[in-house]
C-alpha cells in the first residue's frame, strides 16, 4: 500500500506542478479552452495556477508531514471539481475537461491512500 501511495502521489505532484506552471506563464494551449469556459485571462495566474502551484507543493510537504499531504490532496480535489463544473456550465466539453476530470480522480486517489497510509487521529 505504501509503495502505491507513493507512486501515485509522485505522479500528482508531477502533473499538479505541470498544470499549475502551465497557468502561471500562460501556457499558449490552455488559453482557448479557458476563454470558452468563460474564465478571464487574468485569473491564470491568481488563483488558478497558484493554487495548483500550492497543493503541488503540499503534496511534497506531505510525504513528510501527512497532514499536510491530505490537506493538499482534499484542496486540489474541490478545486478540480470546482474547475469541471466551470467546464459543464460554459458547456466546453473538450480534452481541457478531460484533462480536469483525470486530475479530480488523481487527486481523489492521492486523498484516498495518503488517508489510508497515514491515518490522522483528531
């Protein structure tokens, strides 16, 4: 179990850090599925990529601190819901929105097995 908490949660940083950089320079890619959803320009770098930026960052904080970890990894979940349901109101259904709902499952299963593996007691 540890060893894909592990991998799994290398992947998201990976891919998070990537989606996340990708909005803080404007990624030129991005840009058009982003204006079809209705999000302005200006909101890739605040708050859309550093809050990407953030829960990657997190999830490296996490793999020594697991509550961080599972703070991170719950953060980057609501935000991926939030961001396919921006995709679903604007009705922009495109490889943007694909790529947000394999984050959102990613993101759910780093969740899933940091919760697992370190189980915080309150």
């Amino acid at each position: 179990m540890h060893t894909a908490y592990l991998v799994v949660t290398i992947f998201a940083i990976g891919l998070n850090a990537f989606s996340g950089v990708s909005a803080l320079v404007h990624f030129a890619p991005i840009l058009p599925p982003m204006q079809r959803a209705g999000v302005p320009v200006s909101w890739l770098t605040f708050p859309i990529g550093t809050l990407k930026t953030l829960g990657a960052l997190g999830l490296i904080a996490g793999l020594w601190v697991p509550p961080l970890g599972i703070a991170a990894a719950a953060g980057l979940t609501i935000f991926f819901v939030c961001a396919m349901y921006t995709h679903v109101l604007a009705d922009d259904i495109s490889g943007q929105f694909a790529f947000a709902g394999f984050l959102l499952a990613l993101n759910v299963a780093t969740f899933a097995l940091t919760a697992l593996v370190h189980p915080v007691v309150i």
